[in-house]
C-alpha cells in the first residue's frame, strides 16, 4: 500500500477542523483585548486550523501505510498502538479497513465508522507517555506576545 494510492484520509477533517476550531476560540476568548480578537476572527481560526488537520491527516496517514506494510504499529516511546487497539475494540482487521481507503472514491459506513474511531484514538493518544501536542500552544505563545508587544 502506498499513500498516494488513498482515495481519502482516515481522519475525517471537517470534524477534526470543527474540533481544533474550538480549541482556538477558547484561546482568542482568553485573551481580553480587541485586537486579537479582530486578528483571529472564525475565518482565521478556521484557516489556521484546516492548516494544522492537513499536517495532521499526512502524518496519521503515513503512519498507517508505514504500520500496514511494516506491520510495526508501535510509537516510538508510547504504549498505543493502532492496529492493536483498533483490533481489540472492534474485533476488526485493520488492514482489511485501510484498503476500502484505496478502493472507494465514496465513504463507506464501515469508513466513516473506522474514522471517528481513529480521530477518538488520536486526541487519546495525544499527551499519554511520549507524545506532547498541544494545540493551543503556539497561538497562545504568539498572542502573548502581540499583547506585550501591543502594550
């Protein structure tokens, strides 16, 4: 299986968009000054946030080929491992899904199903042992900086 041969992500990114949207709001709604809040109107958050789900989405996509045709699904330092998890909850074959991915044009249920399945993998697995995202970290740390340098 190559990456290029997918038809579609196996992260669902309207959702994904939706969700660190909101976790961009909160950080421009913490912040009290009218200026940010005109920088970072929905539009720009919206933006900023598709930016980020389309790395995202390469990366989780990546990872998926490489475990399928390596068949080392494992985190360099962490304990969660895709295909494991996925294979215990559902009692599913994962490779088995990832291929409707390179055959269908159009979403399956069972697709979509597996999508949201990993999207609430990732965000879980995000800030266990070995791995650190924060989302909200980098505009935090840049509105900040405006404000100060703003005052």
């Amino acid at each position: 299986m190559r990456k290029e041969d997918l038809k579609c992500h196996f992260m669902d990114a309207d959702s994904m968009v939706e969700v660190i949207s909101n976790l961009y709001r909160g950080v421009v709604d913490s912040f009290e000054n009218a200026t940010i809040d005109d920088l970072y109107d929905d539009d720009r958050i919206e933006e900023e946030a598709s930016c980020l789900v389309s790395k995202l989405n390469d990366d989780m996509d990546r990872y998926i080929v490489d475990g399928i045709n390596s068949g080392d699904f494992s985190i360099w330092g962490n304990f969660n491992n895709l295909e494991r998890d996925y294979r215990t909850e559902s009692g599913k074959d994962l490779s088995k899904i990832a291929m409707l991915f390179v055959e269908n044009e159009e979403l399956t249920e069972e697709m979509k199903d597996f999508q949201a399945y990993v999207q609430n993998w990732f965000f879980d697995t995000v800030g266990t042992f070995g791995i650190k995202y924060n989302f909200s970290n980098k505009l935090c740390d840049y509105l900040a900086y405006y404000e100060e340098e703003a005052a």
